[in-house]
C-alpha cells in the first residue's frame, strides 16, 4: 500500500509493506497474550521491568533482527519494519529492551567499523542487550559532553598499546541494570564522539537505578569513571552515527507513543460506553465525545507521520546518513506522537473522575507513560524548534 503525506518538503511518500503487516499482526497477538494489564502491574515493581522469558521468547521470533543486514545475521527488512512492532508494544505496555537495543545496534550499524558490526551486530540479533548513554543533563538539546576521554600511552589512537580512560556520568540510561554493553557518548579530544563500553567493564556500584514516573520503563545513572578502552572501541563515524540515533530515537519514541494513545483510547472509549450517570451512559454526552474524537483524529496524525518517517528511513541508503526530508518526518512524527499521549492521558485520567487520579485506574499507566515519552530524545518544542529551521529558513 502507498499513499502520500505532506511534511513541508514535498516529499510526500507513505508505504505500509505487506512484510510490515504480517509483523504488526504477529506483533499484535504476541503483545496481546503477553502483556495484558495484569501482567504489566506484575511486573511495575521488578527490578528488570520485563519478563526475561519474553525477551528470549522476542529473540526466538527473529526481531531483534529485523533492522539488521543479513551479513551480521539479521534479516535485512529495514529499521522502517521495527515501527509496527514497537507501535505494538506500547499499545500493550510491554516492558522489554527491544528499542534500547535496537538503537545501540544501529548506532554501530551507522558509525561503527566493519571488524565492530561484525563483533557486536550478530549478538544483538542473538539477545545481547545493548543500550545509548547519551544524556549529561536532561536537555536533548545540550552540545556539551560531561564523560571525558583522556589518551595515555604513545598519544596516538592509531597506537594499539594507547588506552582511554574514561570519566564523567550518564544520566537516564535506559535498560542499563540488564544491559550488556553501552554505546557511549564521549568529549574525545573537544569532539564529540561514541564508544563501546562492556558492562564487565564498570565499576561495582556504578550502576544507580532511576525512579522515573513511568513505571513501567527502567533506566539508571552509570558512572563510567575509571572506565579504560583501547581505541578501537571508538566508532570512526561517530558525529554522522550520533545525528541519526537521536533521530531514529525519536521515530522509535513516537512508534511507541503512538500505539500506547490507542490503548488508552480504547480505556476511555470502555469506560465511556459502560459508566451510566443520572440515567444515561456518559458517552451521550457531547463534551466527552468530542475531546474523544480529537483524540482519535490526533492518533490517525501521528500514525501516518510515524509510517511517513519509516517509509523515508528505508528509502534511503543503506547506513548513510539521515537526509534532510528525514529529519523533517522523524521531528514531525516525535512532536506529534507524545502531544497525542499527553493529551489522551489527560483525557483518560479527567473522564474517569476522581478514579482516574488513583493508581489503580489503568488510566494513570498511560499518563505516566506520556510525561515520560514526551521527554525522550526530545520534546515536542525541542524538535519544533529545529523544524523551524529546516522549513523557514
């Protein structure tokens, strides 16, 4: 199926593969008979977050592969094939590390060395859990590196008895209690540049678990001071790689955003359907239904711009960089996807009542889920800002 969609540079393609549509129902009924809101509550006070014996069950199904190229032992159906999938999964709650490694696979994919892909790309289709260490404060939007990599020996990364000591905190860093190995972003030299860590390689007690307000996500502060590499633990195209994660994380983001606001459509529409009041459903009434519709007309928004990015992240080469139209539709997608969220969450918590504002209203999973994916890899203002600049100038 193809179609078309307008994001501002005429680039207007849209195409949902029929290998697309056999991964979203597989997807779908997975999701479905895994993770049904019993078993997301199960799992809320855990220390992982998920079910180990779905991640292999994950891994047995071959989508820890699906982005990546068959000469690393993966099934080559591009990064656009993940979206259906991860849509599925937030449209469940399933707590996994699908997208952490997902985006450390193609962060060395993109920036990486070949003698790199060929070590680390076979264990992430395998089940290694990888995960990015990008963030030293909370602002996406930072240029500034706080983990510094100082070079002792001859002074020269060529020099394969050089090491690089490492210092310096990662804040954020999601799955990393399971994860089992980091890509790292560095200061090397007054450049930014991404390096991978093996988390035998931390220190005891490096490892500081978050409390986020989405319980159903995981992440921690990982203190990698004292942390020594050798140099071909760097990726040599780590600028380009860096640009195009914080983007593909975004698409991801808004995939996954995407799919959660349909369950929590599908929680307000329930409720409004089967809650009578003074002698009617509350559904009759026209100041619910309309914010319901809104809600519905966002969503079917945000899916078309997310599929709109996938079509576009497939079209181009094969770990190039991310053109221009891209970035526009992977910004798009992000700034619409999480306001969807946020505004389905609100709804879903307000309709409810004073139900709504207690935990045990499934409605306030959503919302939480919202306030934590607006703010991953940027919020909706960080990327209409740089979309101002694509489009205006």
């Amino acid at each position: 199926m193809t179609t078309s969609i307008l994001n501002g540079t005429g680039n207007t393609a849209l195409s949902f593969s029929d290998e697309q549509a056999m991964l979203l129902d597989s997807a779908k009924s997975f999701c479905g008979d895994k993770s049904d809101i019993n078993a997301v509550r199960s799992l809320l006070k855990s220390d992982s977050g998920h079910n180990p014996e779905v991640w292999r069950e994950i891994v047995a199904l071959g989508w820890t592969g699906i982005a990546i190229p068959e000469q690393y032992g993966g099934f080559a159906m591009g990064l656009g094939s993940t979206v259906p999938v991860i849509e599925s999964m937030g449209r469940h709650l399933l707590g996994t590390a699908f997208i952490t490694s997902t985006l450390a696979a193609q962060a060395i994919l993109r920036g990486g060395s070949e003698v790199q892909r060929e070590k680390w790309l076979p264990k992430v289709v395998e089940g290694t859990v990888g995960t990015m260490a990008l963030l030293d404060n909370e602002d996406w939007g930072a240029q500034l590196c706080g983990v510094t990599a100082t070079l002792n020996g001859s002074g020269s990364t060529s020099d394969s008895t050089s090491k690089i000591a490492l210092s310096g905190k990662k804040l954020l860093v999601a799955d990393a209690t399971v994860a089992d190995f980091f890509v790292v972003s560095i200061n090397h030299n007054g450049n930014p540049a991404l390096a991978i860590v093996d988390a035998s390689q931390l220190a005891e007690g490096a490892i500081t678990a978050n409390t986020l307000i989405d319980e159903t996500k995981r992440a921690a502060t990982v203190d990698f001071t004292g942390v020594t590499i050798s140099p071909d633990a760097l990726l040599p195209h780590s600028e380009q790689a860096l640009k195009d994660v914080r983007l593909i994380g975004a698409l991801i983001i808004a995939a996954e955003a995407t799919g959660t606001s349909a369950a929590t459509l599908d929680c307000i529409v329930s409720y409004l359907t089967s809650r009578i009041q003074f002698g009617r459903l509350i559904g009759s009434y026209q100041s619910l239904k309309h914010p319901t519709v809104e809600i519905l007309l966002q969503m079917d928004s945000a899916r078309s711009l997310i599929y709109h990015a996938a079509t576009l992240l497939d079209d181009g080469p094969d770990k190039g960089p991310v053109a221009a139209d891209t970035e526009i539709a992977c910004r798009m997608a992000k700034a619409q996807a999480t306001e969807t969220l946020l505004f389905a969450g609100d709804r879903a918590v307000q309709f409810h009542g004073g139900m709504g504002f207690t935990y045990d209203c499934d409605a306030m999973l959503y919302i939480r889920r919202a306030q934590w994916a607006q703010h991953q890899y940027g919020d909706a203002q960080h990327h209409r800002l740089h979309l101002a600049r694509l489009l205006l100038d």
